[in-house]
C-alpha cells in the first residue's frame, strides 16, 4: 500500500473515531443513566488495569490514585456538562494518553526515558514584573524560534509526552505576535497544550482560536484573592482576569488557576471560599505551587511553615473526598500520586527559552543547549540523548531513588542537600534565575532549614492525609484482596 493511500486511511480512520467520539460525549451529556453506567465503566477498567500490574512494594501509590480517579467523576462530568465541544477533545486526548502510556512503559523497559510532558517557554520575556517571579522575566529575553519549538514538540512526543506544558515568561506574548501557540496546537491536534499565563494577553481573537482548536488550556496565576493577586501583579490584574475567564467561557475554552502558595497566602489559598469561588468562575482545573527560592530576590520569610503546607495538604485531600468538581493538582504534597519527583525527564523536564535543557523548571540549571544540538555541537544529537544519558539527569533520577517518604519528594526543595551533591558530580551552568547564595550562601541555608523543619513535622502528621484516610484504606483492602484471590484459588 503506497504513502498517499496510507494516510487517506489514517484520515478516514481519524474522522470515524471523532464522529464516534462525538456522539458518545453528546450522549453522555444528555443521559443521566448512560453517564454513570461510563463512569463505573472507567472505573472498573481503571482499577483492573492497575492490578494487573500490581506489586505489594506499589500499594500505597496504587490506593491513592485508584482514589483520586474516583474522585474526578464529578469533574468529568461537569467537563462534559459545560464543555461539551471541548469535552470531545477531552476524550480524544484520553485515548492518546493511553496508546502513549503502553508506548512509555515499552520505552521504559527498554531502559529508555519516557516523559509524560515537556516545559517549554516560548519566551522568557513577560509584560509584567511582579516581585519574587521564580523565572525572573522581564521584557528583555530569549525567544525560542518557532522552527526549533516545532522540532521540539515533535522530538517530545517521539519521547512519548501527550502533553506539552508552556512556560515563561508570559507565552501568550508571543501569541500576539506570530499566532505561535495556536500554530503548534494545530500542527499537533493530538497533544494538549497547558499554558501558565497572567492572561493579559489573550484577546477575544485568541479566545476565539483556543475554542476552535480544544487542546490549549490556560492556566490563569493567582494569589488568592484580588487584593493579593493585585498587591502583586499589578492593579486592575484580578478584574481583567475575572474578563478573561468571562471570554474564555463564551468560546468553550477548558481553563482554571495556577497559585503559588507562601506563608502570607498559605490559608487563604487552603480555604473552601477559594476553591469554590474558582468553581465559580468556571475553572476546572488548578495547580499549586510552593515559593521557591529562585528567580528575582527571593525572599526566605515567605517560605511557607510546615504547618500550613500539611493544612493545603488535607484540605485538598478533603476537597477531593468531597468530590468537588475541579481536578488539582500539589505538585510538593501529591507525591503519593506521582510516586515521588518527577522531574529529570522521569515524568518531565524543562526546556529554557534560550534553548538551555534543565532536569526542572524550579532547578536553576543547565546542561545542554538546543542551538548547540542542531548545530552538532558537543556530545549530545538529541534533546532525548542528554535527558537519557547527561550526567546531571542521571544522577537526579538516582537520587529520586534514595527518596523514600512521598510526603517530601523534592530534592529542590525536601532534600537540597541531595540536589547539591547532583550538581557537585555532575557538569553544569547557571541560568539567569538562579540567585546569589543559592548553593552556599542565605538562600542556601534558608532551604537546609525549611528542609529541616518539614522532615520534623512529618514525625508527627499522619502518613497519609487524615481527611481521607477512611476512602483510601478501602481501595488499599480492596488492591489486597484483589491479590489474595488468585492465590487463594491456587491453593
């Protein structure tokens, strides 16, 4: 069979699963019964995936995600409900994200890294300039050229990520400028696209290419409350994010929040008037973040207490038993979920807008560079030879290894006594954002003592969150007896 027939019947391939795809979410969205008959269905499968793999040594990770996948049905459902155009995507995405997951576990046995996502920033330049900015943008920066973006998406989901994840710097600059991300997003209808953003510049003509297109999901920055969001960011922020999102409905696009919690925002953010009031205005997703000490002037007084990082670790874990309909994410307290760190490619990595390639975007170094690797300059041919083989990305996985409490996955920020000893035994430059005395100085000792105070803590907390510990032991006895059984009909 020749290329050109090849692809016609990709294409036609292609169109009878959208149609199909089509009218499964149109049903579900207009049948209650058919709704929840789907949902147990996913659940069911879900949970004998997940068993047929299962190793004691695995049991907590399996209970906890075999929970928080229950815990999403409410917001599928209002995904499906309120989203309907873009819930067709959803579902495409989906079944992208499991073809790649069997593709990822054939790579990783291979002995191959496999990333479920990639950080990418279009530019480092941002419109604003808001105090403690981890990137440290401002309006003079690198912009990475749409040629090389492209190949690198490409060489991304070659590596196996179905969804690219857009940094910055604001990314949306560069939208405004050269349409660069719905370019890519059309050029790779199936990758989803999660792009943090302050959302200044997405305009009712951009809202209106993200609706068409159903794979760019903004993730709007906030600080809790418009009077901090605009403290920091600038006054008017809030009400102009408060339009945006307004925009964003009206074309359908899927969006929700990004927060970076410190010790003046912690309860705030951990509160149900938050969560709910982002409901409200129709996000369907967020993600916290905890300060980190990079970027520009970093301040340690704003570190978060032990205390109020395991008060946003319950209440999520409570928002969630409660199933609310919104799916989060704690990228320092869900480590359960994700089974540790993730970074340095072992579920992500980060590329700079100069092209540098870092392990994270909150590790402020670099070990290859993109120009130099499609100049054919130094060892590396590929941006998936150095996160396989560059000794930096190498030692981190290792380390990840010797981590063995999920509530303190971080080598940045749980362990930076382990993240030293990778860069002391491996080749590496600073990038701009990475601050005096990051390595043997204030900030040094600053992170050693935040390290030191949350390993003391956990002492006293509860293995795994109090408020949902009933729901998760149930999934944990049903993994085990679910084992049991084949045993038990051997004997």
């Amino acid at each position: 069979m020749n290329t050109t027939v090849l692809r016609a019947t990709d294409r036609i391939r292609e169109g009878v699963s959208r149609a199909a795809i089509s009218l499964f979410v149109e049903g579900v969205r207009r049948s209650p019964a058919l709704r929840q008959f789907v949902l147990e269905r996913l659940s069911a499968t879900m949970r004998s995936s997940f068993c047929d793999t299962y190793r004691p040594e695995d049991v907590e990770y399996l209970a906890h995600t075999l929970w928080f996948g229950d815990t999403l049905k409410p917001f599928l459902v209002r995904l499906i409900q309120e989203k309907p155009k873009a819930a067709k995507k959803f579902v495409e995405l989906a079944y992208q994200w499991a073809h790649d997951m069997r593709r990822r576990n054939a790579l990783e046995k291979a002995g191959k890294v496999a990333p479920v996502t990639v950080a990418i920033e279009p530019t480092g330049r941002c419109n604003l300039n808001c105090p403690g900015c981890y990137a440290n943008s401002g309006p003079k920066a690198a912009d990475l050229p749409y040629e090389v973006w492209r190949d690198t998406v490409a060489e991304a989901k070659q590596m196996g990520a179905t969804l690219i994840t857009l940094t910055g710097g604001e990314p949306f600059l560069r939208e405004s400028e050269d349409r660069f991300i719905s370019r890519i997003a059309a050029e790779f209808p199936g990758l989803g696209f999660l792009v943090y953003t302050n959302a200044t510049m997405i305009t009712e003509d951009v809202a209106r290419r993200l609706g068409d297109l159903g794979n760019v999901f903004p993730a709007i920055s906030t600080e809790g409350s418009a009077a901090e969001s605009d403290s920091r960011r600038g006054n008017g922020y809030s009400r102009n994010a408060a339009k945006v999102r307004e925009r964003l409905a009206r074309f359908g696009v899927v969006y929700g929040f990004s927060a970076t919690v410190t010790r003046r925002n912690a309860e705030l953010l951990s509160s149900d008037a938050f969560i709910d009031g982002r409901i409200a205005e129709g996000d369907l997703f967020g993600w916290f973040f905890l300060l980190q000490m990079i970027g520009r002037r970093p301040d340690p007084s704003l570190l978060v207490t032990p205390e109020q990082r395991a008060l946003l670790r319950e209440q999520i874990y409570r928002w969630r038993k409660l199933r609310k309909p919104i799916f989060i994410g704690d990228f320092w307290n869900d480590g359960f979920l994700t089974g540790g760190c993730i970074a340095a490619g072992r579920g992500y990595f980060h590329i700079y807008s100069n092209g540098d390639i870092s392990p994270c975007v909150f590790s402020p170094v670099a070990c290859a560079n993109l120009m130099e690797i499609r100049e054919g300059k130094g060892p590396y041919r590929s941006v998936a030879d150095v996160v396989n083989t560059h000794p930096l990305f190498v030692r981190y996985r290792e380390v990840q290894k010797e981590i063995a409490d999920p509530r303190a996955p971080c080598p940045l920020y749980d362990h930076p006594e382990k993240f030293r000893d990778v860069c002391r035994r491996s080749e590496w430059r600073a990038n701009t954002n990475m601050p005096d005395g990051y390595f043997d100085g204030e900030i040094a000792r600053a992170l050693d003592e935040n390290a030191g105070r949350w390993v003391d803590a956990l002492r006293r907390l509860p293995y795994a969150p109090a408020s949902a510990e009933d729901e998760i032991a149930a999934v944990r006895k049903e993994l085990e007896n679910r084992v049991r059984q084949p045993d038990a009909a051997a004997r």
